[in-house]
C-alpha cells in the first residue's frame, strides 16, 4: 500500500489542528500536511482527538499486519473473530471492500 510516508504528527493550529509530517532527509524544513480536521459540529477537543487518532493510524496499519502474521503462524485461521476484525480494518485502510 502506498501512503505519504514519514512520522505523522499533530499541529495544534488554532482555527483546527492538521496532521503533518515535518522535514525529510534533503529537506529538513518541509512540512506535508496530510490533513486538516475541520471542526464543524464538534468542539476542538474532539477534532484533536481525531487528528491524533490519524496520526497514529501508518503505526497501527503496520502493528496489525505484523499481529496478523503472528496469529496465523500460531494456527489462528482467517474465520476467527481476531483476524476477522483484523482482516476488515486492514481492507478498510487499504480501500478495499468486502
């Protein structure tokens, strides 16, 4: 799966907060932002809890491709709930429909 790679972070902007990624090798004083989370309806702490929510989500995406392996060299199979559940949010991620 392709996404912007590099360490997510969250920028406490003060209208809304983003999630960006700071610097790269070549360019130690670039900024990418992956988002801004709108606050719409909802108060700033909830759209900051969905910025730091996205942020951790390229972490996340790796650690259940890695307990996915674990659990089927342990002799889970695909029909058990976990990797059920694991199978559906990777799908999700990925952008891919079941």
């Amino acid at each position: 799966m392709s996404y912007t790679k590099g360490k997510w972070e969250v920028f406490e902007g003060v209208a809304a907060p983003a999630v960006i990624i700071k610097g790269e090798p070549n360019r130690p004083n670039r900024i990418v932002t992956i988002c801004r989370l709108e606050r719409g309806s909802e108060d700033y702490s909830e759209a900051l809890a969905n910025a730091h929510l996205t942020a951790a989500a390229p972490e996340m995406y790796v650690a259940l491709i890695m307990a996915q392996e674990i659990l089927r060299k342990e002799g889970y199979q695909d029909e058990q709930p976990i990797l059920t559940d694991i199978s559906r949010a990777l799908a999700k991620a990925e952008g891919v429909k079941l």
